[in-house]
C-alpha cells in the first residue's frame, strides 16, 4: 500500500505549522509504504486515521526520527532532523507504547529520566496526572510488573507532562478502563487548546475533541 500526499481536513495557515514533512519516501522490505508524502501539523490535536495496516505507528516513529525515511525532510520549528538530529528530537515525546526498553527500571525512576530530557517537563502535572490514572500506587515497581494498561498510564502521563513541542500518541486509550479513558479524553480536549502540537494515531475521532486537522491514511 502507497501514500503520497495524505488526505488532511485542516485549518492550518502556513504561519502556525510546528512540525513539517516534505516527501517522505519509506518501505519496508517489498512493500511501498509512503511515496512523496508531505503534511504541516500545527498547534492542537490532529489525528491521524487509518485501518490496521495502514501505517498509523509507521508514520509516528517516521515523525519521531525513531526511523530513518528513505527520502525527504522532517523539520520542527526550523530544526531539520538531517542537520540538527538532537535539537530536533529534543522537541518530541515518543515512545511505543509496546516498547519494553524500560522494563527493568521503576516508573519513578523512568519519569526522573524525563526531567533530564525535557526542560519544560511539569513535575507537579506529572504527579497529578500519576494520581489521577491511579497510578500511585505503583510508581515504586519495575515497569515489567505492571499491566498493559498500567504501563500505559505510565507512557500517557509523562506525554501530557512533558512539555515537548510535538507530542506522538499511538493508540491512547487501548488497554485503559473506562475512568481513564474518560480523563485522557479530557487531558485530549486540553490539549486542543495548546500551542503544543499532538499527533494521536487511532481509528477514528475521539468524541467530540477539538481537532486542528484530520489525516487520513489508506485512502
């Protein structure tokens, strides 16, 4: 399957992109995947849409700098990933929600590693948010400990806590009850109405959340 331009509903003027992608080219071994796609993701939610298959997590970890496009260019607020590859991850919250790479270590310990990485990180929204997903009482045990869900409270606090300028969400409510689901919907509507820009990777809207933009992907 191959995207070239994306299908996007959006609003944005030149002016507000954060995050811009100008023919990207990626493939997997046998399999086109992205052909000269380009988009302007701007201050808000926008939401990337797409069936299984389609290349929603693909595209993140693409816009992450987590994997190396074939062809094109990433940029965030002028910070090409090619030529500043630091400053420009610097600036972005990602990580794979199946990711196990900090299974061995606590969460207390895991969100104490965001305050060396993000310098507007909210330590005291970062605790609230820990409470608020219930999370608290768990904060002392190896990530390897706790549930699917539990861990993705983990990864969902530190996103909305850590202050980055784009923030990569894949799936946010998988695996969650229905209480957190109902409060990431909130942390969603909040985050709206930021200068911050949020990519959320899902199947379809959520609710009836603010959207700067919708992407269709497999279109």
């Amino acid at each position: 399957m191959q995207h070239e331009d994306p299908t996007i509903e959006t609003g944005a003027t030149p002016a507000s992109v954060i995050l811009q992608a100008d023919g990207l080219r990626f493939t997997y071994p046998q399999r086109p995947l992205f052909m000269h796609w380009s988009a302007r993701i701007t201050p808000g939610l926008t939401l990337l849409r797409g069936d299984d298959g389609s290349g929603k997590t693909t595209l993140l970890r693409l816009l992450a700098g987590e994997l190396k496009a074939d062809a094109g260019t990433l940029a965030i607020n002028g910070a090409k990933l090619s030529e500043q590859p630091d400053a420009y991850r610097r600036q972005v919250f990602w990580l794979d929600p199946r990711s196990k790479q900090f299974d061995q270590i606590t969460a207390l310990d895991y969100f104490a590693s965001l305050r060396r990485q993000y310098q507007a990180l909210d330590a005291a929204l970062l605790d609230e948010l820990a409470e608020e997903l219930t999370l608290t009482p768990h904060l002392a045990k190896p990530l390897y400990m706790l549930s699917t869900g539990s861990k993705r409270k983990v990864w969902l606090a530190a996103a909305f806590a850590s202050g980055a300028t784009v923030t990569l969400l894949d799936e946010p409510f998988a695996a969650l009850d229905k209480g957190s689901i109902n409060f990431v919907l909130e942390l969603l509507a909040e985050a709206a109405q930021s200068g911050r820009a949020f990519v959320m990777a899902h199947y379809e809207a959520p609710g009836d959340v603010a959207l700067a933009q919708v992407i269709e992907l497999g279109v």
